[in-house]
C-alpha cells in the first residue's frame, strides 16, 4: 500500500484543480477496485468488484464483493476460507466539497477468515501478556467486522468511465477463536517494553479473544456507468 501512497496523493492533489460533475444522474453502475489478498494464511490475489445502485438525487448504496481468484500453495496451511462483503452508503455532493470530495459515506465490511495451521505456532488467551498457548496444529476462524467514515474525489474521464480516490477510518473488530488445538501447552514469553508498555503488538488473529483496534483504507476504484 505505501508503493501507492505518493501516485495516491498527487492524484488527490491534482483533483482539486477540476471541477467535478454535480453529481451522476445514471441509476446503475459496475465497479471495480484493484486489490490484493496477500495475508498470512491465504497467499495469492484477489477479486473486488461492486455494483453503486442511486437510491435519491443524492443518496447512493455501494456493494463491493472481494474473492480469492488465485491461492499459492502451502501445506503447512489447509482449508484456506475467504469472503468479504462492503456495503456503503453514500450522500453525494451537488458541489465538490473542498475538504470531504465528492461524496460521504458510511461503509461496513464483514470478513470471513477461517484456516487450518499445520506447522503449529502459539497464540494469547484473552490479552496480550507474559504467557502464550502453543499448539501443534489449529483451526482458527477470525473475522474482521470494519465500520468507517469514507470520503472520496471522482474524476470523470468520459460519459461511462470514471475513477475514484477514496480514503476513510474508522474502526475494526477481529473475532479470533482457536475452536481445535491440538497438543496445547504453556510457555512464557519475554517481550521488549519500554516504561511498561509493550513496544510491538502480536497480529490480531494471535489473541483468543474479541479485539478492536483503529482503521485506515485509502485506494482507488473504476466504474463503469449505464
């Protein structure tokens, strides 16, 4: 995502120079948004397309599907399970907005992650302490439910075709459960702290428990308008 901040910005900043169209007057859309599914358990690239439906003059909804269309083989890792659905509701600007874009928007997302770890690992019962459970193998499902506030740019580049920049933050609850380990036992762990606060944190799907941490998205989706 870095590789793309810099182009992503100077995209934003240039967009501010042109004057956007007040607002699509087409009913129905297809989107498409360049993504990838490079995650620890499920190497490979994903799928996202959507569908904006206008709901009003200035109200829209958003659904965008994401699919694994390509899975690196690894058999450390079984029974690899991926699905997200992003819905999003959208008040669109007459004028562009200097500050917020084109558009505001309120944008859920549900994640289903599940895998089988073959190689054994370790992972933290309720929070993030001293101790860990290790295990030989494990089933994990964890799924990450996202809600934020997103704004977006839309630059026209003809009658059917546009593209928009789109950034927001929000929250993101992951629900990690180790439902099958096999073989658990104890260890205790030293971690690095500075003045008693720990200096890195374990990935949310290490922790046997509910957690929820702060959210950032930025990117870029293309659409095609009928």
């Amino acid at each position: 995502m870095r590789r793309f901040l810099l182009p992503f910005l100077f995209l934003t900043i240039f967009s501010n120079s042109l004057s956007a169209q007040a607002g699509r007057i087409n009913k129905w859309a297809v989107a498409f948004t360049p993504t990838a599914a490079v995650l620890f358990f499920l190497p490979g690239w994903a799928i996202q397309p959507g569908v904006e439906c206008r709901l009003g003059e200035r109200l829209s909804l958003l659904t965008d599907l994401t699919m694994v269309a390509f899975q690196k083989k690894d058999s450390s890792v079984t029974n690899r399970k991926y699905f997200r659905i992003k819905p999003e509701l959208r008040w669109n600007f007459e004028k562009r907005n200097r500050w917020l874009g084109n558009y505001i928007g309120l944008q859920l997302s549900y994640a289903y992650r599940k895998w089988n770890d073959l190689s054994g690992g370790s992972y933290f019962v309720d929070r993030f302490d001293d101790s860990s459970i290790t295990y030989t193998s494990a089933t994990i499902t964890s799924p990450v439910l996202t809600s934020s506030i997103q704004m977006g740019t839309i630059l026209n580049l003809g009658e059917h075709f546009s593209v928009d920049l789109f950034w927001g933050m929000g929250t993101r609850t992951i629900f990690t459960n180790y439902p099958d380990v096999q073989n658990p036992g104890k260890v205790y762990e030293v971690r690095p702290t500075c003045m008693m606060i720990p200096i890195a944190f374990p990935p949310a799907y290490r922790i046997d428990r509910t957690i929820t941490r702060f959210h950032m998205n930025t990117g870029l989706r293309f659409y095609y308008y009928f």
